[in-house]
C-alpha cells in the first residue's frame, strides 16, 4: 500500500473502525494480536516460509596467494 498517494475513502472508514475495536477491548485485542502472531509464527516456521538459511561462503583467497595463517603470525610478530 502505497501511502504516498490517494486512498480510497473505504480504507479510512476500515481504519477508523479497527482503531474504534482496538480503543473499545484493548485486553481482547491485545490477545488476539498475540495469539495471531504466534500462530502465524508457528505456521511459517513449520512450513520453511520467511527468512532464507544462511549460505556459507568461502573468504576470497589473498591477493598476494599467501597462507591467510601465514598473514596473521606475520601481523601478530609485529605487535
């Protein structure tokens, strides 16, 4: 939804009547917000949706071909 441009006049009234409902049970509200999110969360876990697994990928070799090991006692014998 983009918010940048008109709207039509339905989704004020659906705004102003959802903000009424939240304002009127807010206990209630509160709840079935929990009970959604953690539901939805469940679900989307279960099923392997959202966030892709990370993928490990390899460091780029060195420029100069050297031993990434051999860099870091060069660099710690300096200290």
């Amino acid at each position: 939804m983009d918010l940048r441009q008109r709207q039509p006049f339905l989704f004020l009234v659906i705004g102003v009547l959802l903000f009424a409902i939240v304002a009127y049970r807010p206990e209630v509200m509160l709840f079935v917000l929990f009970l959604g999110y953690a539901v939805l969360g469940a679900i989307f876990g279960i099923l392997g949706w959202g966030r892709q697994p990370k993928i490990f990928r390899p460091p780029p070799p060195l420029e100069n071909g050297d031993d990434l090991h051999e860099s870091i006692d060069e660099d710690s014998e300096t200290l």
